[in-house]
C-alpha cells in the first residue's frame, strides 16, 4: 500500500508525499526484519538487518535529486550491499563455484552489451563512485547465484536479480530522462526485491 501511494505521491509530484511515503515504506522494511528476529538469526540476520538499513538510509538520499545527494545514496546503497555481500557469506549456504562463474559471465555481457547507454550519461564526479557501485552489486547477485547453486533458497537469487533491475530505472531516471515511468516500474522492483531479502529471515 504504502509504494502504490509513493507512486501517486511521484506522478502528483507531492514532494511532501514522497518524504512521508517513501520514508515509511523503507523504514517499514527495517520494521519487518527486526520483528523476523534479525538480531538472533547470528551473523546473516544482523547482517540484513544493516542491509535494509543502509538501503533505507540510501533511499532517503535519493529523495533530494540533487548530485551530493544522489553520491551519498549510492555509497549507502554500496554498503549495503556489501552487508547482504557479508549475509551470503555467513549464511549456511556453501558456494557453487560454477554458479558464480556463469553469473559473473551473464552480468558482463549484460552491463557492457545491453547498459552501454548510461557510461556516455554520467558526469565526470560520478563515474568512478558509480562503476564502483556496479561492481559492488554485480559480485553481490554473482554471490548470490552461488549461494542458490549450493543449496540457499532461490527467493535469495531472485531479490538479488530484482535489486539489480530496478537499478537500472534509478540510471535512467539520473543520468537519461527524468520520468515517472522510470519509478512505476523500478520502485515495486526494488521494494520487492527488498522483502524477499528480509523474507528469507523466516525460511
């Protein structure tokens, strides 16, 4: 309910509506993970649980639409990831090595065969922070892939796939055209792609 009015409050271009939705809407996915027991889940709990908070820190960033504020949201964005990175790590899972081949692989051609547009978009100051932050991302879903190849729940690989395109509409909103077709898509995907990271809590 919340995103269906973020996304009333976007297209209406209520700022004020997009502070309060957006805010709640993230803030409730910090909410859900505490109540899923992260913090005696052991390592992999409390690292979603700084996943989503760094994901909601990055949100709030994003809200301004200004460079030095879209800068300190994908560095909240990078830390999180590297926390759900950590997750993976620390979860039961064990590693299938040809899994995280054949995603690496994929992630390549689809970052320099099918994203090649948005390198040509973005400003000088972003371009190393934001090629940072692709790395950072694919290794997460890469990781991820692994993780599934060696018993982890698919819903891991598909909230990592998921964060991943939902990506690519905030690229295009920055660095293309800023439309609100961009959010329609994009905001579900990532919000959805959230509550099934902080979802596998429970499995």
């Amino acid at each position: 309910m919340l995103v269906i009015l973020l996304l009333l409050a976007e297209y209406k271009e209520w700022n004020l509506g997009v502070w309060w939705f957006k805010t709640s809407a993230s803030l409730s996915f910090v909410l859900l993970a505490w109540v899923h027991g992260a913090l005696i889940k052991g390592p992999y709990g409390i690292s979603i649980l700084i996943a989503v908070v760094f994901c909601m820190i990055g949100d709030i960033l994003l809200i301004p639409q200004q460079k030095k504020y879209f800068l300190m949201g994908v560095g909240a964005f990078l830390f999180g990831h590297v926390a759900f990175l950590a997750a993976f790590f620390t979860g039961p899972a064990a590693f299938n090595l040809g899994q995280l081949l054949l995603a690496l692989i994929l992630e390549v051609f689809f970052i320099f065969f099918i994203m090649r547009w948005p390198w040509r978009e973005i400003p000088k100051e972003l371009f190393i922070p934001v090629n940072i932050y692709i790395v950072v991302i694919s290794s997460m879903v890469a990781v991820a892939a692994s993780t599934v190849g060696g018993g982890a729940h698919w819903i891991t690989l598909l909230a990592a796939v998921m964060f991943f395109i939902s990506d690519i509409s905030v690229a295009q909103h920055q660095f293309r055209a800023r439309k609100f077709t961009n959010k329609l898509w994009g905001l579900p995907l990532y919000y959805g792609a959230v509550l099934l990271f902080v979802s596998t809590l429970s499995r």
